[in-house]
C-alpha cells in the first residue's frame, strides 16, 4: 500500500492535469437552451436580453446592433503577482457572419477585461483573429487566413505581472497585446458584442496556469485515464 500511495502522489504531482487545471467545461452535459444557469455560468451584463444559448453540446454566440448577454464561470481562484493564465477554447466562425467584435476573454468583476479575443470577417469565406490590448482598446490582427466553418484551438494567455497578453491558434503563436497590469481575474467570459453581425460557436474550454494543459481541451481526463492504466499495472504487479 505505501508503493501505491507514493506512485499516486507522483502521478498527481507530475500530471499537469491534477494541479493547473482551474476549470474545464465541454458543455456536453448542459439541456438545449440557455447556458445561464447551467454548470456555474451567470450573466454579468444584458441578463436576459438575447440570451447565450447552449445547442447540442456547443455555445452559440452572436452579435448584432443591439447589446445582448454576456456570461461567465469562476475559475474557483484569483490570479496574483507572478500568475500567467492561460484559455483554450475550440472556435466556429459562421459562414453568415460580418463585421468584426470580440467575443471571448478573462474577467475581473463585471467590467475589467484581459486577453480579449476577437474575428475579423474579411472576402471569400476567410477572417482574422483578434486580440485586444491598451491603450485605447487597440486590435492586434493575423492575416485573413483563417476559413469559416472550420474549427480552431485558440488559446490566449495573461501576465499577471507585465500586462502581456498572447495568443496561439492550432499550437502556433500569433499575436501579442499589452493590457493593463494586476488584472486579478477570478472568471472566464464569452461576450455578445453589438458590433457586426457575427456568428460563432464555442466549445470545450479549458483555464489553466500552463500552455500545454490550456492547448488540449478536457486535460483532466487524459491524466484521470493516465492514472487508471497505472493502477492497473500496479494491480497486476
């Protein structure tokens, strides 16, 4: 038994998975419908007013010339001097979908944003990925590359300490901002902007305080399934 339980505290210690996993929710559970009230989520502006709905695993996300609803989930923590966290999320842009907004960051209280993501529609079935920064909610973009109705991990990451905001899409750097310092994020939000008019699906989002964990959606699950292939060796021995 006290092999056993050594071989689990290396497991938990050494499986990312365990330890820097804030919060992950793939929605698969949630009913049709609206998110809020579901799995922790809450308004946090607009209550009501075009709701965030959940459809068939997924979350649906608009904008149009009116404000409608924005959400979020606590993250169960507080970031704090020398915090970098991190968001993954896979991203649907709509082939219906015009103009440009962001729709995805970390949350501070009801109105302190960081790591802001955004879409930039552009011709031909193509757009751009955004990320807003300071001062003046300047926007970073990429080339207008990326192709409508095709599915993209996007993680972003925030720096406690210098501000730096970082974005990756499909495991490849693409864009850096600046935002404000001691952002202490306690939540992560989507956002239905009035700009636009765009269309985008969301899902499987992982927080988390490394790359790695945020980059591969649900991470605690493959080191649950990491840990159950070694108690089965430990059985047999």
């Amino acid at each position: 038994m006290k092999k056993l339980g050594f071989l689990l505290m290396v497991v938990m210690l050494a499986s990312p998975g365990f330890a820097l996993v804030l919060m992950s929710d793939n929605f698969d559970s949630y009913t049709s419908g609206n998110l809020v009230g579901q799995g922790g989520w809450a308004a946090h502006s607009g209550a009501g007013n075009v709701p965030v709905q959940v459809v068939n695993g997924t979350v649906k996300l608009i904008t149009q010339s009116a404000s409608a609803e924005d959400v979020n989930k606590s993250v169960g923590a507080t970031m704090g001097a020398g915090d970098v966290w991190y968001a993954g999320l896979d991203v649907i842009v709509g082939s219906s979908s015009l103009g440009k907004d962001y729709f995805a960051h970390f949350l501070q209280g009801t109105s302190n944003f960081a790591a802001r993501v955004g879409v930039d529609i552009g011709s031909g079935g193509k757009f751009a990925f955004g990320l807003l920064g300071v001062p003046a909610y300047s926007e970073a973009l990429t080339a207008f590359v990326y192709d409508v109705e095709q599915t993209y991990r996007v993680v972003t990451s925030y720096n406690f300490t210098t501000g730096l905001c970082t974005m990756w899409v499909n495991g490849t750097e693409v864009l850096t901002q600046n935002w404000y310092t001691g952002n202490a994020n306690t939540a992560y939000a989507f956002r239905q902007g009035s700009s636009g008019s765009l269309r985008l699906t969301v899902d499987n989002l992982v927080v988390a305080t490394s790359y790695a964990e945020a980059a591969v959606p649900e991470p605690a699950t493959m080191a649950l399934l990491g840990l159950g292939g070694l108690l089965a060796v430990v059985r047999r021995k």
